[in-house]
C-alpha cells in the first residue's frame, strides 16, 4: 500500500507539473523540501493534550483496522475522532504508510503554512507594498506564536487558518480578476470544510461578503452569469468535501438523525467551552471577552473553572506567561504579548490615506465579519487570522511604509518568544521522554508493552521509537504493563 501510495503521489505530481508547465527546478526542490519535512517530522514526538488524545485516534483506529488488529481496546477521544471532521487525520495516517512514522503525519501544518505565505504575500503586494517587504509581513502573519505553538503537534487550527487563507485570498482573486490558482482555491476549500466544523461556515463568510462588496461597488449587472464558472467550481467542491462520509461527519449526522454541526449544535450538543475559563468571563458579551483576552498578560491554567484575563502581572506571572508561551492552545493573549500594541499601533493608519488598496480592504472586512461573529474569539487558537487585522489595516489605509515595519518588529517580537518557549519545552519534554523510553527498554526487554486504558495514545510514539505495543485482546505471551502516563509527568 505504501508503494501504491508513494508512487502515485509521485506519477500525479509529475502529470501535475507537465500539464500546468511547471518549472523542473521548482518541482524538484518542492518534492524535496516535502520528503525532507515528511522524514524530519517523523523523528519528533507528541507530547500535546489534544494531539495525544482525539487526533491521533484516527490515524490509530485506521491503523488496527488496516492490519487486521481485533478486540484492541477502545483509543482515547475516539468519541470526538469519529464525530469531528477528519482530513488532516486521514493525511497523517497516509504519511504514516509513506515514511512508518505516525509523527510524520504532524507536517501539514508546515507544508500548507508555504501556499498560505505565497498568498498572504500577494494580497500585501497589490497595496503597493514592495515583495521583500511583503514576503516579511506575511511570513510574520503566518508563523504567529498560535502557528508555531502548534507547528510540531497535531493541532489542525494554524493548518485550518492557511486553508481558509489560501481559499480566500484565491476567491478575492479570482473576483477581483487577478492572477490566481484553481488547484489552490478548490484544494483549500475541501480541506477547509473536511478538518474542522467552522469550515463550511468560515468559506461561507468569505463568499458571502466578497459576493456582496462586489454588487455593492456597482458589478450589479449579470454578476452572477459573469462569475458562474468560479461558482460552479465552488459547488463542486463543496459537495466533495461534505459528501466524502470519512473526512467529514455532515451526512452521517443528518442520517442518524442529528444537527448537521453535532457535536457542537443541537439538542444533545457538547459544551467544549465547559470549564475553559471561569463562568464569570464566559457569561460576558464575546466582543468584551475579545478585548480583555488579548490586552491582558498571556495565560494558560490546568484547572481553568476560575480562570480569567490578568492585568497587573508580578514577576512570576511574567515568567509563567513565557512559559505559557509554548503551549498548542494558550487561553488568553494566546497572540503573545504585544498584539494589544500591535492592534494600537496599526489605529495611527487612519492619518495617511491610501488608494488602490481595495482588495486588502475586502480581504480585512471578511477576516473582521468571521472574527466578530466566532462566539469563541477571545481564545486565539480559534481564529488565528485575527493576529493579520493590524498588518492589513496598515496596508489598506496607511501610505507609510514605516509604520507597516514597526508592526512587523512587534509581531517579531512575539513570534521569538514563542519559539524560544516552544524551543525550550521541546529540548526538555524530549530528554524526559527519551529518559522513559530507555527505562522502559530497561525494564521490559523484548517483551510487548502493555499500556493501561488512558485518555493519552501513547501507542504511536512508542511504536516511532520502534517498542511493540501490545494491540490485540488474546496476546500469545503476557505483556510488559508501563503506566506511560505517569512516566510523562515532569517536576515543575
């Protein structure tokens, strides 16, 4: 199967780059630079709640049906692995059969994070901003600290973000009559509705307020009959994307009778947001809890039932918001500490007025409408494209090049920070997790390894690290029982 896959992927890739007159040099060094992420991922371990816990039941639940495995026991977050969508779960198992790591399946976000950039880049350049500074900007955007908080986890919402990008960039485009790609806009909108539930209503925000700016600025007449190819290429896929039943749960929903968007709708919906933060925050209107999230001190809690903003922070606090700074998920000022100056600085584009830049201004009221309407956009991993609001209300209203670059140095700033914290945790999460591998290899020797019912899949490292894990119900010789979770717990 493996070489069924490779090989495909390889005569499809080939086909693609002859049909569409690709330069040799430029899908060489791509194939490359994928083999290279695919093979360097697969040597990093999962060390994340989520990732750990429902992202990574996918890939292994696939895993034990392929190969035949009978009477396993139940993964942890196989509830939300069958009801979420799961795109990016069935790519990381198909990276799995290509390299034999289930870590290598943690490279989509990098990969997709390149067309996002290229596209972000574009959008900066029809404002009249010079590529250089364009191609900073946008990489600023996109390797955000929710971006590289989650860049080496299974995360999927920096992922899901470069996909609603590229869509919407690519639609913006394509009404704007720009050069733009169809491989990418239907691409990035079948994997935007197949990863996560906001999908369908993220690219839904996009259509509609482009199509509504467009008849609005005077394409009243025959808008539609002139646009009819890009809609029917929405359609389509669109229909693909929600009617592929094992991506996504949408039509399985409506058989069994539920709310197409359960488990987040209807009347036996989950509340994921139960014990996030304290009551009292939550109760709050969400564009209140918006300004106070991101003008306070980065947080995260493990207990968060009484959790909420801080404002006046002490010397340990700034070092637990450092700290924090690693983390997928980062409850409050999950932007890092200076988007608050950053969303202040980019006000003073308000004194040089600039033309020529409506296709930034389009792109800023799409990102403003989906933002203010997503109950849960205090948390930034929710809507990470809100951290490119102060770089394109610069770019749309502002003729000075200098205040784009200041806004640029404080996203810097912030980036650095997160990737130092996440740098960090990594060095010292892995020699921990290193160190219990071998007392592990120690203890049990070439006996399979039994590992206790758990909400954490800890199967697929042990198995990247080439340790037999015990799967089936009846095992020929009794296991080697590890509890790999208290193995994992670190001293503060």
């Amino acid at each position: 199967m493996a070489g069924i896959i490779g090989f495909s992927i390889v005569v499809g890739a080939i086909l693609w780059g002859h049909l569409s007159k690709a330069q040799w040099r430029t899908t060489i060094l791509s194939a490359l630079f994928i083999a290279v992420v695919l093979w360097a991922f697969g040597h990093l371990r999962e060390f994340s709640y989520d990732g750990l816990n429902y992202h990574l039941a996918t890939p292994l639940m696939l895993d034990h049906a392929l190969n035949g495995v009978m009477g396993a026991r139940e993964p942890g977050g196989v509830f939300w692995a069958l009801h979420y969508p799961k795109s990016f779960e069935y790519f990381a198992y198909t990276a799995k059969l290509l390299t034999g790591h289930f870590n290598s399946g943690k490279s989509f976000t990098l990969l997709l994070s390149v067309p996002a950039l290229y596209s972000l880049m574009q959008l900066f350049r029809t404002a009249g901003i010079s590529s250089r500074l364009a191609l900073v900007g946008a990489a600023t955007c996109i390797y955000n600290p929710v971006a590289i908080g989650q860049i080496t986890t299974f995360y999927v919402d920096a992922s899901h973000f470069y996909c609603w990008t590229i869509f919407s960039v690519n639609l913006l485009f394509a009404i704007k009559r720009l050069p733009y790609s169809k491989a990418q806009l239907g691409g990035a909108l079948v994997l935007l509705i197949a990863s996560k539930l906001t999908g369908p209503v993220f690219a839904s925000i996009s259509i509609f307020v482009f199509i509504v700016v467009a008849i609005v600025t005077g394409e009243r007449s025959s808008f539609f009959r002139r646009y009819q190819g890009i809609f029917g290429q929405l359609v389509i896929w669109s229909f693909v994307a929600v009617a592929i039943v094992g991506y996504s749960p949408y039509v399985e929903n409506v058989v069994a009778g539920k709310h197409i968007f359960y488990p987040v709708l209807g009347k036996d919906k989950v509340d994921v947001m139960e014990e996030k933060a304290s009551p009292h925050f939550l109760a709050m209107n969400p564009l209140h809890r918006l300004l106070l999230s991101y003008f306070s001190v980065p947080f995260n809690c493990n207990s968060c039932r009484e959790a909420e903003p801080i404002f006046a922070p002490t010397k340990a606090q700034m070092r637990d918001a450092f700290i924090a700074m690693h983390t997928a998920d980062m409850r409050f000022a999950g932007f890092g500490p200076l988007f608050g100056i950053m969303l202040i600085a980019c006000l003073a584009s308000f004194f040089w007025r600039r033309k020529n830049a409506d296709a930034v201004k389009i792109y800023l009221l799409a990102t403003l409408v989906l933002v203010l309407s997503h109950p849960q956009s205090w948390w930034a991993r929710y809507v990470p494209m809100f951290y490119v609001v102060p770089f394109l209300v610069v770019a749309g209203f502002s003729s000075n090049r200098r205040l784009f670059r200041v806004v640029i140095a404080l996203g810097l700033v912030n980036s650095t920070l997160a990737l130092v914290s996440v740098g960090g945790y990594l060095a010292l999460k892995g020699a921990h997790y290193n160190n219990a591998v071998a007392s592990v290899r120690a203890t049990c020797g070439k006996r399979q390894i039994a590992l206790p019912s758990s909400e954490m899949n800890w199967e697929p490292d042990l198995r990247d690290d080439h340790l037999v894990v015990m799967t089936g119900s009846s095992p020929t010789e009794p296991g080697c029982m590890v509890n790999f979770d208290e193995l994992m717990v670190m001293k503060k």
